[in-house]
C-alpha cells in the first residue's frame, strides 16, 4: 500500500489506516483475532483513544508484541474516571491520559497523539500548557507526533457531523500542531479549503468517517454512484486521490470488510474523470 510522510515528521503512514472505535462494542476474544487480522492483511496503522471503551487495552493485549509493524495514534484530553465523560484540556488531564495509555498500550511510546475534540477557545494559545506538556513528551521520545483530532457532533446539531472540523480548522491550523485529523470524504467534502491550507502549511492530515451516511442527503449521494463502481471502492479513492490527505482510517467489526477496504486503497487513486463525475453528480443536487 501506498504511504505519505505525516506532514513535516518523517513518519510515513499508509493511505489506509484502521479506526479501532468498533472494538469498544465487541468482546475481549473477537477484538483480538480482528486485530491479528488486520496487521497481517498489512494494516499498519491503528488510530483508537481512550474514550472508545477497552479498545486501548485490547490492542495492548492482541498486538502490542508486533508493535513495530504498526504506527499507533491515541488521544487526550478525555475523562474516563470522573464518571461525567467529556473532555478537560489540561496538563494534568494529559499526564493522567498518557500514563494510562502506555500502560493499556503496553508500548513505550505513541507514534501520533492527539488532543480529542477540542472546540474553538478551549486551547488558549499554542504556549498553552497542556499544548508545551505535549511537546515537551514529543521531544523525550515518548511521543512521535502531536495532534488535534475534531469532533463530529450529534444527529441533529447544525454542525453534525463536518461543521465542527471546520470550525477548528480554522481555530487551530495556525497552532503548530503536526498533525490535524477531521472528518472528510466525498459525502463530507465541507473541509477541502481547509484541508489544503493546513497541508500547505506542513501539517498532516488524516481523515476519518469517508465511508459513513450521515444523513439522507449522503444516502442519496451514495445512491449515485453504483454505475460507477463499488460505493465504499469509490469513496475510499477519493479520499487518498487527495494528495493533501495524508491517511484516511475505517473502522469496522468485520474483518471481511476491512479487507475489501484494504484492496481498495491498494488500488490506488481514481482516474481524474471519475473524480470530475463524482463532483458533477453531486453537485446536481
């Protein structure tokens, strides 16, 4: 498979990553051979957090052995003790994250880390102290990478599910991060201005929900593209067609779906008049 340098870090990824949130929803025993599954079907980036359940601490347990197959992102910033979810962006919040993350992780280091779900003032400068403890980890080699990661909202926001992406784009590109990941994909395309000036800028960027109907109006967008080819082939294309997009991860339960989503980043970018339809299609509507 194809791979692209994360921004400015020298670390190469994938074009295809795998988004390890579905393992909060499985058992120990299923997580695990999925896991195997996916490294050996050649896989070699997972991006998971700890908000998403055990799914740290089953990667620890399936795969932190061949942990030098694989570049391994996870997030900070979120209360999992308090019993109240959410998130807190503060030095302290952060140590806890990474000491426990390590530990569930059962590795040394973390390739790329990054801040889950900030909103636009909830990071007050780019010499904040949460932000220069992140750097600080950066340069003592536990950290490869440092990262924002945007949320996607609730059914029903007016921001659900881009909006947020691209509101933080334009709060946080300018902070120095290493890497920005956003939802983003042919269905979801809100952020391609965004996208292309954090690339522009160095920062690497990594899209995230390029296969998921969020709303009618993507089930309808998808409805559009059979005659063309298989629906999800299509989308994962697309997305890697971008060369400001650095990698695109899919989660899923099913190693036969992760597979068919592997053999189609392996197929490599679209031709650019499929594209060009794709946009002419969607556009219509």
């Amino acid at each position: 498979m194809q791979q692209r340098e994360l921004g400015k870090t020298g670390i190469k990824l994938p074009v295809l990553g795998f988004g390890a949130m579905e393992l909060r929803r499985m058992d120990e025993s299923d997580a695990i051979h999925l896991l195997g599954r996916v490294l050996d079907m050649g896989c070699a980036f997972i991006d998971t957090s700890p908000d998403y359940a055990q799914s740290e601490e089953f990667i620890g347990k399936a795969i932190s052995h061949r942990r030098n197959e694989f570049i391994l992102a996870t997030k900070c910033a979120c209360d999992i003790w308090s019993g109240k979810g959410g998130h807190i962006f503060t030095r302290a919040q952060f140590e806890k994250n990474l000491d426990n993350s390590l530990k569930l992780l059962r590795t040394e280091y973390i390739d790329v880390w990054q801040i889950h779900c900030p909103l636009p003032g909830d990071l007050e400068s780019p010499q904040g102290d949460a932000i220069a403890y992140m750097f600080e980890q950066k340069k003592a080699g536990k950290i490869g990478a440092v990262g924002i990661s945007f949320k996607n909202g609730s059914v029903g926001d007016p921001l659900y599910p881009a909006g947020y992406s691209k509101e933080g784009f334009e709060a946080y590109t300018d902070y120095g991060f290493d890497s920005i990941q956003s939802v983003y994909g042919a269905l979801t395309c809100d952020c391609e201005e965004q996208i292309a000036r954090a690339h522009s800028l160095g920062v690497g960027i990594i899209a995230r929900g390029l296969l998921k109907r969020y709303t009618p109006e993507h089930e309808k967008r998808a409805a559009m593209l059979p005659d063309l080819g298989d629906a999800n082939e299509l989308l994962i294309r697309y997305v890697i067609s971008n060369q400001n997009i650095t990698s695109a991860i899919v989660g899923t339960s099913n190693a036969q779906h992760m597979k068919e989503n592997i053999a189609a980043a392996e197929k490599g970018t679209l031709p650019p008049d499929v594209i060009a339809e794709i946009k002419r299609r969607f556009n219509s509507i």
